[in-house]
C-alpha cells in the first residue's frame, strides 16, 4: 500500500465484518478503502464469530484497496482480543479504534500493535476538544469522523446543511492539517437518497476532507466523483504550471490565468491535484 498522504479515500465503505457475502463482494467494488467493522455494526452475541471470520476474511485479496479494522473499544469485553488477533495480521493495513478521546487513549493499541498506523475515530464532545493531541500522536495515521455519535452526544437535530455539526469538522480538519493526517467525513445515514448524499460529499470536499465513510455500496461512485480531481480542476492545474513556467523564465514569480493571480503557492496545490489523479488512475 502506498504511503497514507499518497494514496486515495475518497470512498470508505464500512462492511460489518459479521456480514460473509459483503466482505467477498468489496473484492470487486470501487472503493479506495474498505472500514472491516467489529464495533457497532455487529451484535453482542456475534462479536467472536465476526472477529474469526474476519482472521480469514483479510487472507483474501482486496488489491489496492486499504484494509482497516475498526476494533471494539478498550473498555469492552471484545476490544483486548480484537487488538490481539490483528496487531501482527499482514491483512490489516491500519487498526481504527473508537471513542477516542485523548491522545493517551492511542497508548495501549500502539504498545501492542507497535508496526500498525493507528485511526481514530472522533465522535465524542471531549475528542473535538483533544483534536489536536490527538492528531500530534506519532502513531495515529488518520481521523474518522463518526457524526452520528457525535450529534447524539451533543444533543444536535440533523440539518441538511450540518450547521450543528460545522465547529467539529473544522477543529478536526484543523487538527489533521496542522499534523499532516488523513481525514474522512462522516456517513450519509440515507442510503437510498443519492442527491443528498452528492451535496453532503460536495460539502465535505468543499471543506477539505479526503473523503467519506459509506455504508451502502451504491454511495461508492457519489463519493468517487466528488472527492476526485474535476477534468475542469485538472485543466486548469496544467495551464497555470505552463503559464507559472513561462513566467518564471521571463524572470517573474507571478503568473495570470483566466484573470487571475498564479503563485507558488497555487503551483504547489496544482501538482498534489495532478498526483491525486495519478493516483486514482493506478487504483481504477
Ligand atoms: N459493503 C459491501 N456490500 C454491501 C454493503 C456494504 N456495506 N451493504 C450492502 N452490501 C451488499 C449486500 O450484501 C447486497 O449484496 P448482494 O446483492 O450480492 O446480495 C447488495 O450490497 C445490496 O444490498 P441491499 O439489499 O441494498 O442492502 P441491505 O438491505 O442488505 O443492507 C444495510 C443495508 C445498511 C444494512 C447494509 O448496507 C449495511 O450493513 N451497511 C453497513 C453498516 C455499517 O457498517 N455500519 C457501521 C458504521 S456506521
Ligand atoms: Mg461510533
């Protein structure tokens, strides 16, 4: 698997690791990661079986897409033996661990499985307020965001627009940025409504998310689209390299195109698109 910063997530499906038939059919879906759950997504009474099933579902081949296994929190009865079987697993590219709320709360899961990138999970009022340790622990790989939790513990009504939800997303945006982390919005609990999910995802890429978890495979080719490079974007990018070229030739370190301002800056933004296409391109 490529380095976390240089791969896709545009699209993360959480397949319920209790579920046989849905973890042999993400072999053949578009999605750039696959979320195998052992957390909430399975019943008490299955959590044993879901986590042997799961032993041998990851000697299976999934390609390019990144495996990560959401283990049961360290308060649980279930969450020791989840860490155990796949701290050493070579088909666990990363283990995501919920209800993080502090930075110590990577320390256990990093002494075991000290090879393994650690996620967490940021759905609880107190990790909004961590966001920042949290994303500065050496082990952590990237943020999910678990919006349901979150807007449950905070007493928030759902809105269309997320407006109850906006100052969590950008505390951990922020945080993920300010340590160089990947990080990947939460789910569209409607999974039949394809144009609520196109505007929730064009919110999350217009924020600066890499991507959004999913539940249903039909969410797979929404999410894909939105968080990709647009041709119009990847245009662009090639127009204002040439023109940001020509003037550093002509001995300036300002470019205009379309009338507007070119800098390093935006060179820097314009090549990490092009790479982001590159990318995607290797794992289609
Ligand atoms: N990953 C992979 N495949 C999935 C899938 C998923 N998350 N969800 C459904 N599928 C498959 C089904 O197995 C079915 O395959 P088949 O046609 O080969 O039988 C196909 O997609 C169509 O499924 P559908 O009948 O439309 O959905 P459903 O009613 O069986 O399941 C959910 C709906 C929401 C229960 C199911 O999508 C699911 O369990 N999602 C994950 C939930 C989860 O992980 N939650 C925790 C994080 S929030
Ligand atoms: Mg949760």
């Amino acid at each position: 698997m490529p380095a976390a910063r240089h791969r896709p997530y545009r699209s993360v499906l959480y397949i319920p690791a209790c579920n046989a038939r849905a973890m042999e059919k993400a072999k053949s879906l578009p999605a750039d990661a696959i979320i195998f759950d052992l957390e909430d997504a399975v019943a008490p009474a299955e959590k044993d079986a879901a986590r042997a099933a799961l032993v041998i579902a990851l000697q299976g081949d999934y390609g390019a897409r990144a495996r990560i296994v959401r283990v049961n929190g360290a308060d649980t009865i279930w969450g020791a033996a989840d860490l155990a079987a796949f701290a050493r697993h070579s088909g666990a590219d990363a283990l995501l661990l919920p209800k993080v709320g502090a930075a110590a709360d990577l320390d256990a899961a990093h002494a075991l499985a000290p090879e393994k990138p650690l996620w967490a999970m940021m759905e609880t009022p107190l990790a909004m307020l961590n966001a920042a340790q949290i994303a500065a622990h050496p082990a952590l790989a990237g943020m999910v965001m678990g919006t349901n939790d979150l807007a449950k513990d905070l007493g928030a009504r759902h809105r269309s627009d997320r407006l109850a939800l906006q100052s969590a997303l950008g505390l951990c945006l922020l945080a993920a940025r300010a340590h160089g982390r990947i990080i990947i919005d939460g789910v569209y609990n409607a999974f039949r409504d394809d144009a609520g999910l196109a505007a929730e995802c064009a919110q999350g890429r217009d924020m600066g998310f890499d991507g959004k978890t999913l539940i249903h495979p039909a969410q797979l080719p929404i999410a894909n689209a939105a968080f990709a490079p647009s041709q119009a974007e990847l245009a662009l990018a090639r127009r204002q390299i040439a023109a940001f070229e020509a003037a550093c030739s002509a001995g300036q370190a300002v470019a205009v195109v379309d009338g507007k301002i070119v800098e390093n800056l935006h060179i820097v933004a314009a090549n990490a698109l092009l790479r982001m296409a590159e990318a995607i391109a290797a794992m289609e």
